[in-house]
C-alpha cells in the first residue's frame, strides 16, 4: 500500500442505455458489485475522502454521494460537483493544530464500470513516482493507446482548476473537456485492465473471466 493519501472521485450517474437503463455500478463481477470493487480499490491504495457521483445506490458503502445538477449532466458534471464536495470534506477535517484540512495531492477519476478496477488502481499507483515533475495526472490507454480518462489519478488542484474553467460547471460536457489542457502521462496496458462494462455481453465476458482460476485469467 502506498503511503500517500488519496482522494477519490467514482462516477456512477450514467444513464446505461446499452444495458437498457440498469444500475450498472451494482452489476456483480466476481461476488462483489462493481461500486463496492471500486471503493475497495482506492480504499486499499490509501484514498481517504470517496466521492461518488450519481444516485445513492447502496448505502452501506463508506462514501459521500453527490449528484450534478441536473441529474445526466454528463461525467466532467459528475466529476465538478464531487471536486466540490472534496473540498468541503477537507475543509470539514482539523489538522493537529486546529486549522482547517487541505484536500489530497492527487485523486483518483474513475467509472464504476470496471471490473479490473483493483489492477488498474494498482498500475496508476506504481506509476506515480515515475511521473515528470511538473505532471498534472496519469490515465491508462488501451492497447491503441486510446486514453481512458476515467481510469486515471490527477492531481487535485488541477482538476479544480480545470474544472472551474467550464461553463454551466462541466453540463453536458464530455470528460476529455475536463482534462484536455493538463499535462497527463498515457500509460498503454493490455486490454483486460481498461475493458469496461458497457454491454450485456460485456457483463457476461467480465463475469465469466472472474470464475476462471487466477492463473488462466487474461
């Protein structure tokens, strides 16, 4: 486990219309819905303050809900109204001293529709030492070296700052308008650590992977 402390944003507000409107984040990979794989994930890395975006769909996680508004404004929505709720959890945190808490360095952006989502963690994790200084974040790519924002882990304040830069605070905008003008580093990795849930088919392949033993997993 890494020493630093993270923050983390999970986006969990899409609309799913390729699963017909189903709660993808609670679509159960391996015994463990896919939500609950993410907060373990930046939870094991050493995320402390975890922001999820989209509808409260299960209560028992350790997590701050938030949702855009309006709801379906789209992931760099998403994506600002938890920045924003970060930073009140920071300012809410005294330090030893009394004052007021800054937020963490760096914080995790990832979709809740990932079933490698440990792995991935774990890769963007290791990376971080590596990283040119002036940095602001680093994101796999898949094997075409096609980025994947929302698999990625950023430094906080830039973020912030490129998310106060959008109008109607990020509505309706893609991702990639949130992070388009940071400095990130695109790591390429094998496809099975940034294959996604989008589909039916999807759900099946990524179900049918976990029942494999480890050493014939892709």
């Amino acid at each position: 486990m890494s020493t630093v402390e993270f923050g983390a944003i999970l986006l969990a507000g899409g609309r799913a219309s390729r699963v017909d409107g189903a709660a993808k984040p609670l679509f159960e990979v391996g015994g463990r819905s896919l939500i609950a794989s993410a907060v373990a994930a930046v939870r094991d890395a050493g995320a402390g303050s975890i922001v999820v975006a989209g509808p409260e769909l299960d209560p028992a996680l350790d997590v701050v809900w938030v949702r855009e508004d309006p709801p379906f404004g789209g992931p760099a929505a998403g994506a600002s109204a938890a920045l924003a709720a970060l930073a009140a959890l920071a300012a809410l945190a005294p330090t030893t001293e009394g004052e007021s808490g800054s937020a963490p360095e760096w914080t995790f952006l990832l979709a809740c529709d990932l079933p490698p989502v440990a792995r991935a963690v774990a890769v963007l994790v290791d990376a971080l030492p590596l990283l040119p200084s002036d940095a602001d974040g680093v994101c796999l790519a898949d094997a075409s070296s096609r980025p994947q924002w929302l698999i990625g882990l950023y430094r906080t304040a830039a973020l912030r700052a490129a998310a106060s830069a959008l109008p109607d605070d990020g509505r309706d905008a893609a991702v990639r308008a949130l992070v388009e003008d940071l400095a990130i580093t695109v790591l390429s990795v094998d496809d099975t650590l940034t294959r996604d849930v989008d589909t039916w088919e999807d759900l099946a392949d990524a179900r049918a992977a976990a029942e494999r033993p480890t050493e014939e997993a892709p």
